[in-house]
C-alpha cells in the first residue's frame, strides 16, 4: 500500500500500524509521536493500515497533539483516583485549554491537601508504562461492564448515544474508560504532570444534578515548560479578580443574595461611575442621544422581537404562562425598547441616523457552572446602543461604532490585548436562528464588505452570531486564558420589520431602516474585572477610584492636609485624607496596599512653604512641588491617557 506522508509517499506492507511507520521515518521523529490523521481522521498510533491513505502525525507542537497528550493524562488522573478511591465514581474527563479535569463521585470527602497523594499516584502508573488500548463494544457489552462497576454517570452517556453510534472504550491495565479517543499509546509517554486545583462542579454544568468533585491538572513534554507554566499559573492567581478585586474592596457576594449578583463596594461603585461617565460623554459627543427604558416588559413585546422563541431559556420570568393572564420578564437587551421609542411619530431620512444610548442593567438566567466573579453574572450593566440609519450609512455607521469601541479600549490600555471574531449564522442549525438565508447571506456579505473595507484583521465563526445578524465579536482573555466578549457590534436586517420600523426616503416612499446593535465598552462589570487584572490592581491615574492619598506628617500639619485635599477637590481630583496619629511609615504602606498612584506627604516645611512632598507609586519620591505644579503633573497625565493630548 502507499502511504502519503508530508514530503513523499512510501509503499509499505499491507497491515503495518501507524507506530511502525512513523518509526521507519526515525526513531527521534517517532519518539515525539503522539498520534496521528488518516485521511483527515485522528487515530491512535496502534492504527493498522491496509489500503492507500494519506497520513499526518502528530505532535505535541500541535494544539491537537496537546489535545491528545492531556486528554489521557486526564486518564491516568482517574485511575490513580480509583486505585486510592476504590468507591469513587467517574463521570467525564476532557482536555482543556492549557491542561485537563476529570470530575468524581466520591463517597467519602477529599480535600487539596489529598492532591499530593492522587498525584504521586499518577507518577507511579506513568513509569508503569501501562499501554493504552482501544476496544469497540456493542452497546449491550458497554452497557453490562459499566453496570456491574456500578458507573452511573457513564451509563447516562451511553443512553443517549445515537443507535448505529460505534463505542469505544480504552484500557489502561485495572482501569476501563468509556471514551472515543484518539490517546497515546501508553501512559510512559506523559512526562511531566502537576495536579493545580480542587472544586466542585455540577453534573453536567447543571445546578439541578449533583455536585460532583472537579480535579484540575495540567501536563507538559518537558519539566522546564511545566515549571515554567507553574510561575505563570500562579502570577495568573495573584492577577484574578475575583481574589484581588475582594481583597482591594471592589465588590464582595453574598450567599444571601445569591451567585452571580455581586455586591459593589465603595471602591468599585466609583470606578463603575467613572467608566460610565466616560462613556455617556464620549457617546454624547459623537451624536449619540440618551435613552432610559423599563427593566422588564410583558411577554407581547418579546414575542415580537424574537427574544421569547430563541432566547427565553436565558430570562428571568415572571409569572405562569399557564396561570397569569399577564406574563413579564427582566430585560434581557435593551434593543424592542428602543425600537419603540423610535416608532413614536414619523420618521425621514433626514432624521437618520439616530444614534440610541442607554446604560442598560440587563438580567440574564445563566447556569451557575458558568459565574466568576465580575465576568459572568446574572445582573450586569452595558454601554448599550441601536443606530438606526438607512442602508447607504450603514458602512459609515459601522466604522465609526469600530473607531469608538477602539478608542475606548485604547484609553482603557485594552486595545492590545484583544483580537476580532465575525461571528456568523450556522445554516445546518436554522433552529437558533430567525430563519431567513436570503437575508442572512445578504447580512453577512455586507459586514464581510465593511470588515475587509477597513482592513481589520479576524477570524471567522460559525454559529457564533446573534439570532438576529450577524456581529463583530472583540474577544478578550482573562488571566487564566479564558476568551470572552468585551465589545459586540451586530448587523440586524430582520427586527425593523418585526417592530414595523420605517422612514420616508427621498422620493417620499416607506422604507426599512437597517439596524445596528452595538456596546462601546460592552459589560461594566467584566470590563473592571478585566481592568483589576491587568493592572493587579494598581488603576492608571484617569480611573483610579482613589487618585491621591493626602497625609500629614504630624497633627500640627493636619489642618494644612485638609486644605491641600479640598483643592485638589475642587480641581476634579479623587482625594482620600489621613490626618491620624500614625507613624508616616504606616501610613504610606497602607497608601501602597491600596495602589493609589499618588501620596502627598505634608510636613512643617511643606506647611511653611506651602508645597507637597510627591510620593508616585510606580516611581517612588518625586521630591517637592508646588501645589499648581502638582495639579497641571495630574492634569497632563490624564488628558496623554485619555489620548486628547
């Protein structure tokens, strides 16, 4: 037979497995094997051949070959866990993006001190060097050898596999796994393992099924990627701002109130105002007019809209459909309300574009696997808008929706830490969708048009967009390498005719709008969350809650730091006093801990001389200023931030 390989093609026996092949390449090469693609297909290396095929190996160079490697190392977590656990019941195992998890039914409690242990275990069973083998089973023989371990949660799996599906089990010596695979071929191949963390998940990410045990790992080729990887872990733990951000006082939850409804705190109540400001008078420059509508509607108004046959699994109701004559529900978006003010009296084309603002707290019914912190929550706040313009400014409306989201981020210090995603329908799952590919194909033309106009630079994908349109997702990562969306702009060809929006043109005829959806800094609480954790805490001047710390020196300099701090009031400043007989020493470390970027230390000479002495946070003692100096320093700084110069 005749295997093609990247550079030639090589006749070999009929029957030869991949591990051969790649081993007659070289053993170096063959070494760093992982598994490999058949046609396009991943397999494991045990894979014997028998006819012509095209074969690509693959290595743990490779996302998939990372994919592969942590996936069964994620196997042998399990089977350390049953030879220590022999009661505990496993339930899935994956690879995730910078290592793996499994999660677990212990009948007894474990703690992160037990990871030791677990991970002691996993070492043993690698330099076992146990092979990994693929078995196909008949469902009746799968389902009969996971009933009598009694292994409820793969039975499940089982359960609702398609009939004709084939199923596949591994074998690593005493411990069998329900699983499709590919793996390598022994757990000799894993070199360097560290268990990370401990938590609790919901079966299935559902909050009505039992919590299960989660246990984090990750695993490398190399020790040295692995202890490298471990400073960058833990610099990413110090970083997270659902650590930071309680410690520094932004916000703080409750089980009272409930998951996924923080509570703002002083601190990140005044960074939340700033932002918003910022954003109302960014936007109000820009032509954009204010809005404030209702936190809830009936179930007319999103029936209408679409959000009640596509989204309502993701609202807050209130009431019974089958009882209440009335139904409500919190406002998921803010977008049938503006369409409603917008249908109050005739409209021209030379009204168009209107440019609708709101800061719009939204409400949405998220499963209570996906909250953290500030990034994922069921309240939120969002600098939403809707552009209603005609289809000759929907180019020129778009752009400048991009240049706005820009300029935010870029004052923000977020611009280079994001990347852009045209999100689109899939047309195989038309279920998800308002189900239109006429006008869906014409609505992603023209933002492919808009978006390869400008030049911007993105990846595509599919059955990431709206129900509605299409969107520009700007995706950004925490510190634990997760990817969110910070800013979304959406084309929407569909709900101007649902809410029966129109305007005159010039010739006197009826016509639709087209309609933009767009966030100019998107979530407030995700953005703080991400500002916490890019800055560890320490906010640039122009946002900082608290932009200078006054203190005085002794008491007889206390008077003098009450004047210097209400100037500094009165000139637009955030000031925060420490006039308390404490040691200027003590003072100025708590100053530190708190990361305010500048203290003012006042003395009997700064008093006399009627100066500050300037302490920065980032460059240490400044030396002595006067207060006007002082001041413009202040005022340079945040107007170089703020990239008005």
């Amino acid at each position: 037979m005749n295997i093609k390989l990247r550079d030639n093609t090589i006749e070999f026996q009929d029957g030869s497995s991949l591990k051969s092949i790649a081993k007659s390449i070289g053993d170096s090469f063959s070494r760093n094997v992982l598994a490999a693609k058949v046609d396009s297909v991943l397999v494991d290396l045990n894979t014997t051949l028998y006819k012509d095929a095209e074969v690509e190996f693959i290595t743990f160079k490779t996302d998939e070959g990372k994919k592969i490697y942590r996936h069964s190392a994620a196997h042998i977590l399990a089977q350390a866990v049953k030879r220590i656990f022999p009661t505990v019941r496993v339930a899935i195992g994956p690879a995730i993006e910078n290592g793996f998890y499994y999660d677990f039914d212990f009948k007894t409690n474990i703690s992160q001190d037990d990871l030791a242990m677990i991970e002691k275990e996993m070492i043993k069973i690698i330099k076992e060097d146990i092979p990994i083998v693929r078995e196909i089973k008949t469902r009746k023989e799968v389902l009969k050898f996971f009933f009598e371990y009694q292994e409820t949660y793969k039975i499940e799996l089982i359960n609702e596999l398609p009939d004709d599906a084939e199923i596949s089990m591994y074998r690593q010596g005493d411990f069998v796994d329900l699983c499709r695979g590919p793996h390598v071929p022994s757990t000799g191949y894993i070199k360097a393992i560290k268990l990370t963390s401990l938590t609790g998940a919901y079966w299935r990410g559902d909050e009505q099924n039992k919590m299960l045990t989660r246990i984090y790992g990750t695993a490398f080729e190399k020790k040295a990627d692995l202890e490298a990887y471990l400073v960058q872990l833990a610099e990413a733990k110090m970083r997270d701002h659902n650590k930071l951000g309680r410690e520094l006082g932004y916000f703080m939850t409750d089980e009272c109130i409930g998951q996924g409804l923080p509570l703002l705190m002083p601190k990140g109540a005044k960074l939340f105002k700033i932002l918003n400001r910022f954003v109302e008078d960014e936007e109000e420059r820009r032509g954009y007019v204010l809005t404030k509508t209702p936190f809830m509607a009936k179930s007319k108004l999103y029936k209408i809209s679409g959000h009640w046959e596509h989204y309502k699994d993701g609202m807050f109701v209130i009431g019974d459909p089958k009882k209440d004559q009335e139904v409500f529900a919190l406002r998921p978006m803010t977008c049938p309300f503006q369409y409603t003010i917008y249908n109050n009296g005739l409209k021209s084309y030379r009204d168009l574009p209107i440019r609708y603002g709101e800061t719009s707290t939204l409400f949405r019914n998220e499963s209570s696997g996906e909250m953290h912190g500030l990034i994922r929550v069921r309240q939120f706040t969002i600098s939403e808008g809707h552009i209603i313009c005609m289809p000759t400014q929907m180019e020129s409306e778009f752009k400048g929706c991009l240049d706005l989201a820009s300029y935010m981020l870029k004052c923000l210090g977020l611009l280079e830490d994001v990347s852009f995603r045209f999100s689109r329908w899939d047309e195989n799952d038309k279920s998800k969708y308002i189900n239109d590919p006429v006008a869906w194909s014409h609505a992603e033309s023209e933002m492919k048009k808009i978006l390869d106009n400008i030049g911007l630079k993105y990846i595509e994908g599919i059955g990431d967009a709206a129900f509605y349109g299409p969107k520009l997702d700007i995706q950004i990562k925490n510190v634990h390498g997760k990817e969110d969306t910070i800013i979304t702009i959406q084309i929407d060809m569909f709900l101007s005719e649902r809410f029966d929006m129109s305007y005159i043109d010039e010739n006197g005829d009826k016509a639709r709008p087209y309609i933009i959806h767009r966030t100019s800094l998107g979530c407030y609480e995700r953005t703080m969350a991400l500002l916490i954790e890019k800055y560890k805490g320490a906010m640039p001047l122009w946002f900082a809650p608290d932009q200078v710390l006054v203190m005085s020196l002794t008491d007889r300099t206390a008077e003098y730091t009450i004047d210097v701090a209400n100037i500094l009031k009165k000139a637009g400043f955030r000031v925060k006093i420490d006039t308390r007989c404490e040691k200027i020493g003590y003072k100025i470390r708590e100053g530190q801990l708190e990361k305010i970027p500048y203290m003012l230390i006042l003395g009997d000479k700064e008093k006399t001389e009627k100066t500050v002495s300037v302490r920065s946070r980032s460059a240490g003692d400044l030396g002595t200023l006067s207060l006007d100096e002082f001041i413009s320093k202040l005022n340079n700084e945040i107007q170089e931030k703020l990239c008005r110069g």
